[in-house]
C-alpha cells in the first residue's frame, strides 16, 4: 500500500481582494513533490496575484494557503526554501554589481541579522553559478550578460538557499526561442537534481504546456486544471481567454498535446 504524500502546496477557497476589488475566488489546487505547475490565463488574470499569495505578500481574503503545510506567514526559517524568479526586471545595464553579488542576493535570508556573507556561503554562491550553466562569468557585470544569461543569474540567485520550492513568474519573457528552450531544458535538468517543486507562470501556452507535469488555467476564478493534453485541447480554455484565445489555433494545440 502506499504512502500518502504530503502536498508542498495547497491552495484551498482562496480568494483575493485589492482595494476592495475581487481579483481572485475559488482557487483551488495542491502541488505534490517535485510536480512541475503551469500556471496559465489571459491578461489580467490574477497569475501574479496567485504567486504573491503563495508568498505571503497578500493576505486571503477568504481561503487558506498552505506551503510546506503552514501559511505562508509562518514559516519561520523554512522561508529561505522558497525561490523566486520575477519577470525579468528592467536595470541600468551600467549599474556595477557582478553576477557573484546578484547570485549572493539569495543568501541574505540565511545570513541572519547585520551578519557578512562566510566561506560556506560563498560556496553556495558558486555552486549555484556552476548549476545554471555561468561558470566563469561570476564577475561579469550583470548588464554585461544577454537576456538568457540575466535569467540563469535570476535564476541562480533563487536556487542558493536550499531551496525545494521554485516559483516563476514569465521567466522566458523578453527571451528569444533558443534562449527559451534552453531555460526550460535547465528547469527540468534542476528539477532531477535537486528534487524541485517548480511553480511557474508563463503566456507561452504551447512550450509551458510542453514541459509542465499539469496546467491550471485561470481568470480570476479556476477554468480547469489536470494535465497539459486535456487543458490545451479543452473548451474551459477558449473560455477563459475569450477574444485572445484566437491565436491559439486547433493545430498549435495538437502540436502542444503530442509533445507534452
């Protein structure tokens, strides 16, 4: 018989309000061990909302938020096992920090109060630059990088602090095709080798549907949530994007099907 497995995250009725506004209801879903979620949904659909409710920066309204079994509020010290890569942030490109320093970023949640970054921490640093692929280029400047090689420090930066939850918020946007392929082959290749938990939000039905274990499609309230083949080929989907869903042709959705 097996062993029931605990969920890393688990969203039950939640429902989120800004100024008084309803912007998420009825969200539904859990994430087991090293599951791979896409989280899809037309513009203004409340993805980034979701995220931020998965860390704790808005409050429920209604609903309850679980990670690691508690609210995102009380985790304590398990905080730190939590990653995030934002949309890729807009930075002066002369701006002088390295990618070491932006990679260190990640370490402030373990270093404790007024504490300097030790040796260990370093090693961290640099394992974690070797993991994604930057191994020496620690002390290029940032601005210095292309836009696939900004992500892996972004994406660096989120993975050097134990880290067992991953959460992307359109990661590969702004990235060329090539760019994009090769950060998704890095996300699975990660996913094996630290046992992830990934999250993560993209517009890009077609190659997210194309590597997630299962898609949640939202706008506003849950549309349908199972695995990639049922979610692109499903009629909760044209529904959810409306008007936008045009592009989306019943070809590209076989496509995104057979290959996920």
């Amino acid at each position: 018989m097996s062993v029931p497995v605990d969920p890393i995250v688990s969203v039950r009725g939640l429902a989120v309000e800004i100024d008084g506004h309803p912007v998420l209801w009825d969200i539904d879903f859990t994430v087991l061990p090293g599951r791979f979620l896409g989280i899809i949904g037309p513009n203004g659909a409340g993805k980034t909302t979701l995220l931020r409710a998965l860390l704790g920066l808005v409050a429920p309204a209604r609903g309850a938020v679980r990670i690691f079994g508690r609210s995102p509020t009380e985790l304590g010290r398990r905080a730190h096992q939590i990653g995030y890569v934002p949309q890729r942030p807009e930075f002066d490109p002369r701006f002088p920090v390295s990618v070491r320093d932006v990679v260190m970023m990640g370490r402030v949640c373990c270093l404790g109060l007024l504490r300097f970054p030790r040796r260990s921490d370093w090693e961290k640093v640099d394992a974690s630059i070797r993991r994604v692929g930057l191994a020496g280029l620690e002390t290029r400047q940032i601005g210095e990088l292309s836009g696939g090689e900004q992500q892996r420090a972004f994406l660096a930066r989120a993975l050097c602090s134990e880290t067992r939850l991953l959460l992307l918020d359109e990661a590969t946007n702004g990235l060329d095709l090539p760019a994009q392929h090769e950060l998704y082959a890095l996300l699975q290749r990660l996913r094996r080798e630290l046992e992830l938990t990934v999250i993560a939000v993209s517009h890009d039905l077609l190659e997210l549907g194309a590597h997630a274990d299962e898609l949640i499609c939202i706008n506003g309230t849950t549309h349908i949530h199972g695995n990639p083949q049922e979610v692109l080929r499903s009629h909760q989907l044209r529904e959810a994007y409306r008007c936008e869903f045009d592009f989306l042709s019943d070809e590209a959705r076989e496509s995104a099907a057979a290959r996920s």
